[in-house]
C-alpha cells in the first residue's frame, strides 16, 4: 500500500489574502528620505517610499509590485500606496515638497479592452481631503515599465501640471529609452540612476555620463537630483558638477520620521571647498568667493514689531531694501521695501494694518543660505530662472544664525561683474581658462602645497601652417590641441588652460600624468594628417616662401611637450614655474616630430 501523499499547503491564498488587506491600506507603511540643496545646505524634499509589512516575503517595494501584478491587483495596491505616502507627509507635517512614486494603473472596461492612465481624479481628491496643495507635490514616474504608453502618460501628466503639480523621471539612465522619455514628456526634474553616481569620483566614464546628462538638463531647463550618494567624495564630485540637488545614504536614509535637517558631517562636507572636479575656473578667484563677502549686517525685526514701526524704518532710512524677521536667532521672514510701501499706500492699509505684528505682511519663507555658499552658484540660480528671488534679496545664516542680508542690487551687481569677468578672461577660440585664472589656479596650489606637473604645450612649424592654408585652417588646428588636451586629462585632477595662440599649458596632478602626454602626442599625431593633402604626407612635409621670398620646405606640424615637476618646496609662485615650463618646452622643440621633454637636470627653488 503506498503511503498517502501529504501536499504542502500553498502559499497562494495567503499573499492574496494579504495584498487584499493591503489595497485598502491596512499593513502598508511609508519611509522618508531627504533630498538636500547643496546651495542652502536645507533640505529641499522628501522621496516618499512604501514598505509591505515586515517580515514577509512582500516588504520591499519591488517583491510588493511584482506580487500585485501576480494577482492582478496592481491599480488598487498603486492609489493605496499613493494615499499611505501622502497622508504620512501630512501627518508629520514635512517641509518643502514631497516626491510621490506613481506608476501607470491600467484599467479592464466591461465592454471590453483596457484604458491607461496616471490615476489623475484620485489623486486629487486625496491632496484634497487632506489639505495639501497641488504645487508642493512632484510626481516621480518611474521608468523601469518597457510598455509604458507615451501618448496616454503625455496627457495624464498634461493635465497633473495644469493643476500645479511638477514631474519628475527616476533612474535616468537605466531602463528603457531614457532620452526619449526625456524628450517625450520633459520632466521639471530628472533623477540620475544611481549606478552612474556610485564611484563617480574614481570613474571618468561615469563622471563623463553625469556631466552630459547635467548639460542636456541645463539646455532643456530640467533640474537634476543624483540619486546614490554613498560617500562624501560622489557628493563633492555630483556638487563641483554643477548639480545641486542630491539624495543618498550619506546625505541621510530613509526612515519613517526623517531629518529635517543635516548632519553636522554632510555640512562639512558641503562647505569643503577643495574640489575633486576641477570646473575650469573663467575668473580670478570666483570658485572660492563665498556669500560672506557682501552679506551685510541689518538690525533685524521680531515677528511681533508692529508694521507702522517697519514702515517707518525704511521711510527713515532710504539705503535700506530689506528688513529681516528674526525670531531666536533663527529669520523667519524677510519684508522688502517696494512691497511693504506699495502696500501701505493703498486707501485704508495703514489703518487696518498698521498695529497689526508685521509677521502678517512679512514673506515667510525667504531665500536663505550658508555665508559659505558660492557666488558662482547664485550666479547659476539666476541662470535657471530664480533671478526675481535673488534680485530681492537673502537671508545669509552662520550655521543656522541670523547673520546678515545680501541686498538685492549688491548680489546681482558683484554676479554681473563676475560674468563679465569671465569672459574677459577666457580665450574665445576655445573658451578655456586664459592667463589670469592659470596663474591664479597654480598660486592657489602652491599655497595649499600640492605637488603637479606643468605641462607646457606648443604646435611646432605653425607660422607657415598659418601662411599656407590660411588663418582659418589654423585657427581649426588649435582647436584640434585644445580637444586632444581636453581627452587625455582626467578632469577630476587636471587642469587645462590656453596661454594664447597655439599655447597651452596642463596641470597634471594625475599619477599617470607621462602616459597622458605621450597619449596625446599619439591622437595629435594621428589627427594632424587630415590637415594636409596626401602627398604632403607622403614628403613628410610642406614648401612656403620665407620672408625674403625663399621657397622652405617645412616639416608636417607636430607637437612639443615639456614638462616640469612643482612641489611645495621647489616654486614661490606661478611666475617662477612659467618660466621652468617655456624652458622645458624650448627643449622639446629641440627634436623632431611630436617629442616630450621632461626636465630632470636640476631641482627648481
């Protein structure tokens, strides 16, 4: 007789039953992480995230998803989720915006075929019963569904805005099609996919993604958020790049009753001014002026000073534009002049709202910033629209302290004058770094006493280049210097600037900094041949008359290199390094062809 056969009970019915509980909300929990500014050091949102009940197999969010889509109950899970993350928001009553996950919820009619939508009336109606405003919502659409229909999700996402709502995509970069999305539906944000984020500050592969992903936003007027900042050298590297919004475990995890603010170690950090990306600074000094410089010190107001008082502060002092709030050392508002007088000057303002405490005519929520926050980073706010903001003047804190106000007029007057710098001191054939922020990069490295090597590069047999085939050809073949310098340098560590004409000059502070010379004599060497007609390269060269008319044959146009080591004892300035590099680079041009010398005879001091 064969034994009876036991099965094992299935373990169908009871996720079921349990996705069943949780579509109408019961056992689902939410967590928050904060997603910061690296320009205020302030917390500028919150990614909503949802967890299945802990302990089960469904408690991360993607076996949740994929059980609900098992069973078929992926709508109702979508809302309850959604309604789960927005209530938690408003019940602890988190600042600034919240980042909402939605997806698309497809939808089965009785007579047949299946529509798909963002869910837009139901959303609405929980941001309405709980009292939330459209505007301080983002929706973050995840692109991780190959089917998504671009038509359908255009349209939903059409009508979300008109209510106020903005849109984020997540995972830039991973996924299905990610340019397009971007180009379909033109987010007001994008979220850098996590891989190419993770070891930036080592990869330059993943450093080059960042940074065109970052240009691509700047030209689309899209914001960009790096997700996956595990260490404090991805922060620096995402931050040097011109990206100012960032989330990830350094900055701080996810947790059911989040951080309103940073930790002391990611403020450090943000205000660390040593950068591992070396945007090519374009002025004397502008990667390093802070806010502090024109802050000044205004004798602030408490919120219960009444505004017939505040009005006749400015009315007793015509140099003052704005008045700031301050309640415990910490600004809570800021009143400007144009507004309050304006306002004040209307029929019967002054009687109803005279003895009223000026915290009823102040702005609550003004612009607000470490004195350690970049003057080059204003001037990239204004770039992307908040110059109506910033020409009203700040509040300028020491660690979270009132300090001071920088007036409307003096921000945008120093930011203009630093623009104008910039181009003054940029080379306009390459647009890279000209004389004055070379010699200014290299003091600021002999001060901080770091090692380099300075590369002088010059084109050999130019002149006659330019006489025969014409300034514009030559002008075409700097040009091609400049790209093949731009490739060999890590611009993690590297600097490159353009003395004039055909001279550069490199700052190697990579180890490998010889291999990427001779690399770049290589790519030189193979470039330059389009240069020339094909029977020039097969004689090794060209004919042009001299100045008394001579007819000269002129070797193919090659490139000398030479090099010259600086260290914190060997240089008191850039002057003197200079002066090493241009002989190191009269040496190189002593040989034929593209030729490297490296100065090994003496120590410099």
């Amino acid at each position: 007789m064969s034994p009876a056969v036991v099965s094992a009970p299935c373990a169908e019915p009871d996720e079921a039953a349990l996705l069943a509980e949780l579509c109408e909300g019961i056992g689902l929990t939410c967590v928050f992480q904060p997603i910061l500014d690296f320009r205020t050091s302030g917390v500028a949102g919150y990614e909503g995230l949802v967890r299945g009940p802990a302990g089960t197999p469904i408690h991360s969010p993607l076996a949740l998803f994929a059980a609900a889509r098992r069973h078929g109950v992926l709508a109702p899970l979508e809302l309850a989720c959604r309604r789960t993350v927005l209530r938690g928001f408003v019940e602890q009553d988190l600042p600034e915006r919240l980042f909402l996950n939605i997806g698309p919820i497809t939808r089965a009619h009785p007579g047949g075929g299946v529509s798909e939508s963002l869910g837009l009336d139901e959303t609405f109606a929980m941001l309405q019963s709980l009292r939330l405003a459209p505007e301080r919502v983002v929706l973050e659409l995840t692109e991780h569904a190959p089917t998504l229909d671009l038509a359908s999700t255009r349209a939903s996402l059409t009508a979300y805005r008109e209510l106020g709502f903005e849109v984020a995509l997540d995972d830039m970069g991973e996924g299905y099609a990610s340019l397009r999305l971007w180009s379909e539906l033109r987010p007001d944000y994008v979220k850098i996919d996590r891989h190419f984020v993770d070891g930036i500050d080592t990869d330059t592969v993943k450093l080059q993604f960042v940074r065109s992903m970052h240009q691509i936003a700047e030209t689309s007027g899209t914001r960009v958020i790096a997700e996956g900042i595990e260490q404090a050298e991805a922060l620096q590297v995402v931050r040097d790049l011109g990206i100012f919004l960032g989330q990830g475990y350094f900055i701080a995890r996810p947790e059911a009753k989040p951080q309103r603010a940073i930790t002391a170690q990611v403020q450090a950090v943000v205000n660390e001014r040593r950068a591992y990306v070396h945007r090519q600074p374009s002025q004397l000094g502008a990667g390093n002026v802070t806010l502090e410089r024109i802050a000044s010190y205004v004798l602030p107001v408490s919120p219960e000073t009444r505004s017939e008082d505040v009005v006749a502060r400015f009315e007793n002092d015509a140099s003052l534009d704005v008045l700031p709030v301050v309640e415990h050392e910490r600004a809570v508002g800021l009143i400007g002049r144009a507004s309050l007088i304006g306002r004040f000057a209307r029929p019967f303002t002054r009687e109803l709202y005279g003895r009223k405490p000026c915290s009823a005519v102040m702005e609550p929520r003004p612009l607000t910033f470490d004195k350690r926050a970049r003057m080059e980073d204003l001037s990239r706010m204004i770039a992307e629209g908040a110059s109506r903001q910033i020409a009203g003047g700040l509040i300028v804190t020491d660690q979270g302290r009132y300090l001071g106000v920088a007036q409307g007029h003096a921000l945008m007057r120093y930011i203009t004058d630093m623009q104008l710098d910039a181009a003054r001191y940029a080379n306009p054939l390459t647009l890279l770094p000209g004389n004055v922020p070379i010699d200014d990069y290299m003091d600021r490295m002999i001060g901080e006493r770091q090692s380099f090597h300075a590369c002088y590069v010059d084109l050999d047999n130019f002149k006659p280049f330019n006489d025969v085939f014409g300034y514009r050809r030559g002008d075409d073949l700097i040009q091609l210097v400049a790209r093949v310098l731009m490739a060999v340098r890590n611009p993690e560590r590297d600097f490159l600037g353009h003395i004039g004409g055909d001279d550069f000059l490199v700052l190697f502070r990579s180890p490998d900094w010889e291999a990427r010379c001779r690399e770049a004599l290589t790519r030189f060497g193979e470039a330059v041949t389009e240069y020339f007609h094909p029977d020039q390269i097969a004689a090794g060269g060209f004919e042009a008359e001299d100045r008394r008319g001579m007819v000269i044959f002129h070797p193919i146009t090659s490139l000398s290199i030479g090099v010259v080591a600086v260290t914190p004892e060997s240089f008191p300035s850039h002057v003197e390094v200079s002066a090493a590099a241009a002989d190191a680079k009269k040496m190189a041009k002593r040989a034929l062809g593209n030729s490297l010398f490296i100065e090994r005879r003496r120590a410099h001091r």
